[in-house]
C-alpha cells in the first residue's frame, strides 16, 4: 500500500511542477509591452518566425518587415532535397547559404526545412528499389545537409509529412516502401550524430486535432521514441488552418504531446482569410503550454503566401499590418492562462493487481479499440496492463486510453472498458489507501464480478463493499 501511495504521489508533483513551470515562464510578459511580434514573443522566451524565399529579401518591403518583426527563419523551399541535391552527391547549398547570412547578420535564429520529405524529391531518389543504396542515400543527405549548416540552425524538420491523412500508419512514399517503418527512427538518428546541439523535429499538418488518427499515430510514434531513447527533441505541427482557425482541442494535443517531454511548435502557421479572433486563438494556445517553444507563419505578405487568393497571413500585399497582426501581437503579450493539463499520464506505470484474485487488471487480446471490456489476466507487465494515474484522476493504458464507465453508467454490474480519454467524470477514478477504486461519476467501486479469480473475469462497477474483490495494488 505504501509504494502505490508514493507512485500517485509523484504523478501529483510531476503535474504541479508543470503548472508553476508554466505560470513562472509568463511572468515577465506581464511586466512588459514589446512592439513588434519578434520581441513580444522573446518576452516570454518564445520566438517568432518566418518561411522566407531566399528570391525575396532583395525586395525591400519584404526584407524590412522581415528583420524588423521575425526573429526566427525557415527557408521556404532552399533547404528541401530538390534544391540541395539535385542529383546524386551534387549538393547546393547557394540559395540556403543566401538564407542563413541574412539571418546572421540580422540576429535571427534559423529553422531547417526539411531532409526526409517525399515532397519536392528529385526523381532520382524516388526511382531508387533497393534498400542499401536508398538507405546510404537517405544518410549520406541527411549528414551532409546538417554537416553544411552545423551550428546555425536551432531545429531541423528531420522528417516532414510522413503520415497518412485519416489513418494512424506511414503514407507509402520511396522511403517507406523501401526502407519501411523503420526509415524515420534511422533518419532522426543519423541526423543527432551530425549535428548533437540542433534539435530535431518531426513535423506534419492536420495533426493538430487531438481526436484525429493521424494525430494519435504521430503521438504514438513520439511515444515510443521517447521510451526507446530515439532522439527527438520536438514536433512541430504545421497549422495550415481554414477560415475557422484551430480545432478546438488544439490545446489538449500541444499539453499531451509536451507531457511526453518534447518542445511543440507551431511550424507554418496560415489561417484562410486571417480572422484576428483565429490568429489570437491559436497564439493563446502556444502561449499555455510552457513547452511550446514558438510560432512561425507561412510567409509575410499575403502576396507571398503559397495559398494563392486566400489572404491568411498578417501582413497585405503592400506590407501593411492587417487586423490579424494586432491579435497576434495582444496574445503574445498576455499572461497564460493555466491551459488544459495533458490527458495523458506522464506519472509512472504498473499494474493494478486484484487483492482477491491475485491478477491483473488487463485489456483482453491487447486491443486499443474504444469500447474493449477489460478483464483480469495472470500479471505479466505487458502494455495492456500498464495503468498510469494523471493528475486529473485518470486511470491511462498506452498513454492515451482511459480506464472508463460506458454510457456514464452509474449502475452497479455495469463492465468497465478502455475508450479514449476525454476528461469525463466516467474517467476519473479515486485511488483510495484501503486499495478502493472509486469512479467519480458513479460513485461506485472497480470490482471484479462475482470476486471470481480466473482468467477472463469480468471487471465491474459495484457498490462499494470492503471486500478484496474491490481491492487493488500495485505490482
Ligand atoms: O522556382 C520555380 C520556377 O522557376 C518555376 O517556373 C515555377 C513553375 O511552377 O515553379 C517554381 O517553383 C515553385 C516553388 O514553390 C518556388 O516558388 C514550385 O512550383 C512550387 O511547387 C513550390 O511550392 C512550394 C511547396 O511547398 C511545394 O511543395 C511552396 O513554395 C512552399 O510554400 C510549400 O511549403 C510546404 C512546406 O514545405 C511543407 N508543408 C506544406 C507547405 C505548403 O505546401
């Protein structure tokens, strides 16, 4: 009893660290007002950014805007593999060179985009069938790229785009049909040893909606590097929005993704139409999450947005700051509001053995479907036994699945199953120290049927009662 005490305990002071982290990063921003976006963001220790067309900083307007208000860069297209190896071993780094000396003259930090992208992939790399020659390909890129630029870049973009839309896998593309799943992991590795001080990011779009698949495919990628010691450093999530602006959830992907102990940000950030409230929006959210490092938008004029007759940046074809701008540079500028706290367990795992039966509280056949009625099973500590309390009570399996009372139910013989967490009271459960577990919602006790023993027993809600059927420790 003691040691499940001390394990909920470390999950309580994991979240409050994490909250006075957060209020300790905004305090300066309420002392004081910076004047353009670069400088609001500093204040509290985030950066501002650009994509920028090396072609372009000749145009005045363009260039004065872009060292006046941006103090991060991503090259647009000069660091993309077309550009910089347009074929085999001939590299170019003339145009993202350009790039990077205006960045160090003008003080600003520079993000790399991108090495491993199935986009703007000469026809020579994707022509490639065999898995050794791609794979000294993909490496041979990689650390020449980072190799080149070693030193001036604060994150790379390791690997862009490599999920499918709707789907929680892989989008085929050469380097997945070749190399397989695998290929990420090699190129987020090959990229630490080239450069060890850059952090590296993966980064996608349309991973910004918590309840999307692609979404809880990326986060279970992220999951496991973490876990394994793949080095990643930071997701960046790319936050094309239409005219609506952000998902609503927005704020529990970033809190949930941070919680795995990466930095988040916000990589190329366009709203169709620019609607100030959207803009003010999606800046409120980075600025709640402590481990948001930053935001850069897609371009500087809506004239060079690749979003052609949109209008989504915040800056018009002349230059001028349109309303989306003001909300951006308030938003910046204002205290964060403790925003949501992850959804998912960053407290240690174990687990939950019946007192009564001597199992384990288990997800049969090891589903991750919603609605999968849990059992007990001989204690094995696989990861469908696995059981994390958050700070908000909730009883997570894989790191995203809660422990949870169908329907609300609050009746007694009601079976429990794993679903999505979502907050709801049916999640939230009392790990008492007599070894109860008690569902909020419902009031009553996590009970196996019949204080039956064997594989395959059903678990239940049910009128608390003392019995060691009702009782639970942790392995
Ligand atoms: O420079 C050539 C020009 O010489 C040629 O005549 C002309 C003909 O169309 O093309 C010009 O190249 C264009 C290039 O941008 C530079 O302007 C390409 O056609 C055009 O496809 C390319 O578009 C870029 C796009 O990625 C391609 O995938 C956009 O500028 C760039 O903003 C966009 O950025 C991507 C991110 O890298 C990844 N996430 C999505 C984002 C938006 O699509």
């Amino acid at each position: 009893m003691k040691r499940k005490r001390r394990v909920l305990a470390l999950g309580s002071i994991g979240a409050a660290a994490l909250a006075v982290a957060a209020v300790v990063a905004g305090l300066p921003s309420i002392a004081q007002a910076a004047s353009t976006l670069g400088a609001q963001a500093a204040v509290s220790g985030r950066y501002f950014g650009t994509a920028v067309a090396a072609g372009k900083l000749g145009n005045a307007t363009y260039s004065s805007i872009l060292d006046r208000e941006f103090n991060m860069i991503t090259a647009e297209n000069e660091m993309k593999w077309d550009t910089v190896e347009p074929s085999r071993g001939n590299f170019n780094f003339g145009p993202g060179d350009q790039i990077v000396a205006h960045a160090q003259a003008h003080g600003q930090r520079m993000r790399g985009h991108t090495t491993v992208w199935h986009g703007q992939l000469p026809s020579w790399v994707s022509s490639i069938t065999d898995a050794n020659t791609l794979r000294s390909v993909m490496n041979n890129h990689i650390t020449t790229e980072i190799t080149h630029f070693k030193g001036k870049i604060y994150a790379w973009d390791v690997v862009n785009e490599a999920f499918a839309d709707g789907s929680t896998q892989h989008r085929g593309s050469v380097f997945q049909n070749v190399l397989g799943n695998g290929f990420i992991e090699e190129a987020f590795r090959t990229a630490r040893s080239a450069d060890p001080a850059a952090k590296l990011c993966y980064n996608d779009y349309n991973i910004e909606d918590w309840n999307a698949a692609k979404t809880q495919g990326v986060y279970s990628m992220v999951r496991d590097f973490k876990a394994r010691g793949v080095p990643i450093d930071c997701v960046g999530f790319q936050s094309h929005f239409g005219s609506g602006g952000q998902p609503g959830n927005f704020p529990t992907t970033l809190a949930n993704f941070a919680a795995l102990g990466v930095d988040v940000q916000l990589t190329e950030l366009d709203i169709a139409q620019a609607s100030a409230t959207a803009y003010g929006n999606v800046v409120k959210t980075c600025m709640n999450v402590a481990r948001c490092a930053g935001i850069t938008v897609w371009g500087i004029r809506d004239s060079d947005s690749w979003r052609t007759g949109e209008n989504p940046l915040l800056f018009d074809n002349n230059g001028n700051k349109k309303a989306a701008y003001n909300a951006v540079l308030t938003a910046l500028g204002a205290a964060p509001s403790p925003g949501p706290s992850s959804t998912v367990s960053t407290g240690p795992s174990g687990g939950l053995r019946g007192v009564g039966s001597g199992r384990c509280l288990d997800v049969p056949s090891s589903s991750q479907t919603d609605g999968a009625l849990l059992q007990i099973w001989d204690c094995n500590g696989a990861a469908n036994q696995q059981w994390s309390l958050t700070a908000s009570n909730q009883l997570v399996v894989y790191g995203n699945k809660c422990l949870d009372v169908p329907g609300r139910a609050t009746t007694a013989g009601t079976r429990v199953e794993i679903w999505t967490c979502n907050g709801g009271t049916n999640q939230q459960w009392r790990v008492n120290a007599d070894g109860t577990v008690v569902g909020v919602g419902s009031g009553l006790c996590l009970d196996v049927t019949g204080a039956g023993t064997g594989n395959g027993t059903a678990v239940e809600i049910w009128t608390c009662n003392g019995a060691a059927n009702q009782k639970w420790s942790r392995t």
